[in-house]
C-alpha cells in the first residue's frame, strides 16, 4: 500500500538536501517502482491537477493528464521531477530563439514507472497519446501556483503570461472530449 502522507514527508525532507533535485529524483524512483500502488491511491477520475503539498519551497502535483490532450507549451523557473504512475505523458521540448521565437528541440515519452527531471529553464508541451487517463506526479522546487512564468499558445506560439485558468480550462475541454467527468 502507498502512504500519501509518507511519500509527501519524504519529499518535503529533500528540500534540506544539498541537491534536492537529485534527492527527489531519488524519492520519485523509489515509490514508482510499485506503479500499480501509486496509482491505486492517487488515481482520479477525470484529467485534472490536484495539489498534494504546496509551500514556497514546494510543490507536489499529482497530474492526470486525460485521454488524447494536449496542453500548450509552457515554462515553469523552476526545476522539476515529472514521475509517471500510469499511462504515457509525452514531452515536447522548446528552446527559445532570439531570431525565431519558440523553436522545438526534442521530444521524450514517459512511461508507467519513467522519471525525468527538467531544469529551471525548462519549456514544454505534454500530451497524452492513449486512449486512457494518465497519471503523473510532478514535483516543483518552488512555488507552482505562484511563480509568474509564461505560456505559448493556446493557439499561436507567442510567449504570453501563464494563466492557471487556461490550463483548467484545457483540461475541462479535454475531460468533455473524452466524456469524463471528476467526482
């Protein structure tokens, strides 16, 4: 069985670390080596982001990315550790281009059980290419709600504000196309 509460002490406890980056990269590798426990307890029934733990320090998101979406390109100034629990979570890397703008960079797929850490000048898109919900535990080593980062799209690619009502709404879009609804 996975302890919620256990996972999020653990987790809490790297800030302290000389890298706590790598020591939650550590955390993560460890509680997904039983995926089918993680997603037992935080599995949702819809795409949404449910905030664990949230501190100026921290954040702990579980995402559930829903059938078929596809969010826009974003950064966040700040590292992160993306671990998958279930499903598959595609990432689109950016770069930006003082001449071009956003110009893409590379791609990686996450599976059930793949951890990937990303740096603070880290921009991507997510989707997921399955039919089924994907489920994903994303830690920030900052403030996720609070910290002013950007957005491009949706639609063009022009660097714009980032817009946690955007995001909703994606996912409310998303979840409709889907036919899925959360409670």
């Amino acid at each position: 069985m996975f302890d919620v509460d256990a996972f999020l002490a653990e987790l809490v406890a790297c800030t302290a670390e000389p890298d706590p980056r790598a020591a939650t990269r550590e955390v993560l590798i460890r509680a997904l080596a039983s995926t089918s426990a993680v997603a037992d307890a935080l599995t949702p029934a819809a795409g949404g982001i449910t905030l664990l733990h949230h501190a100026p320090d921290l954040t702990v998101a579980n995402i559930a990315w829903a059938p078929r979406m596809q969010l826009m390109p974003h950064d966040h100034r700040m590292w992160a550790v993306i671990g998958i629990y279930g499903g598959t979570e595609d990432n689109h890397f950016f770069r930006r281009d003082p001449e071009e703008g956003l110009v893409a960079s590379n791609d990686r797929r996450l599976e059930a059980g793949d951890v990937c850490v990303l740096g603070t000048e880290t921009i991507h898109a997510v989707a997921n290419p399955a039919d089924v919900l994907t489920g994903a535990v994303h830690v920030y080593g900052g403030d996720f709600v609070y910290q002013p980062r950007s957005q491009w799209g949706p639609g063009d690619l022009v660097e714009r504000p980032f817009s946690m009502d955007t995001v909703e709404q994606q996912f409310r879009d998303a979840n409709d196309a889907a036919g899925l609804r959360d409670g």
